[in-house]
C-alpha cells in the first residue's frame, strides 16, 4: 500500500489527512483491506503482494499479550483473513486465521494470574 507510506501497520489510517490511529496494536487497516486489494488489483500487484507480506510476517502470538477489543480484533483481523482466503484461496491466510482466533483465545488467559480469564 504505498498510498499510505508511514501509516503501515496502523490500525486506521486516514491518507488524505495525514493521520493515523492505532488502538487495536494488529495492523487492522491492512488484514481487513487485503480481500478487496485482491479484487481491485488482483493478487499479482505490488500493493496486494505487499500487504500480504506485512499480514503473513505479523506475529499474532506476540501481539496477543496486549488488552484487545474482542470484537473489533474478530471482525477486522480475523473476518480481513477469512475473506482474503476466501476470494483468493491462499491456504497461508487460512492458517493465519487459526493462529488469529488461537492468540484471541489464549489472551484472556495468558494475563491472568488464576486459571479465570481476566475481565
């Protein structure tokens, strides 16, 4: 995506202001754009190549020790996979997926001190 230079691996970003957001710490803009990157640009272009580089590069595992917005974190990171390998099949974004709903299931856990997920 090179329209948005530094912005990358925001979670939103808004080029044309110059701005960027991130709260989610999951490079969210590029996993929930990557399907439509596919169709527009087809999956040959250097901006779709690129962005699945920054999504397959991404440690899921490592991110997952921060506080996540549940919800957010399944619609874009994980729903952003699940459509990429649906209009492309890569089997690569399928098993990101995985790795995806595995860190969001061990995180609640992994920051707790009892065996309780931490609410």
């Amino acid at each position: 995506p090179k329209y948005l230079g530094s912005h990358i691996p925001c979670d939103d970003v808004s080029p044309e202001a110059n701005l960027e957001h991130d709260w989610l710490y999951h490079a969210a803009t590029v996993h929930d754009s990557l399907d439509t990157l596919a169709i527009a640009l087809g999956t040959e272009s250097d901006e779709y190549k690129e962005a699945l580089s920054m999504v397959l590069a991404q440690d899921l595992q490592a991110s997952s020790l921060r506080p996540t917005k549940t919800f957010e974190y399944s619609l874009r990171i994980v729903g952003g996979l699940l459509g990429a390998f649906s209009v492309t099949g890569d089997v690569r974004l399928l098993s990101r997926a995985k790795d995806a709903v595995d860190s969001l299931l061990q995180s609640p856990f992994a920051s707790s001190p009892t065996v309780l997920p931490r609410m």
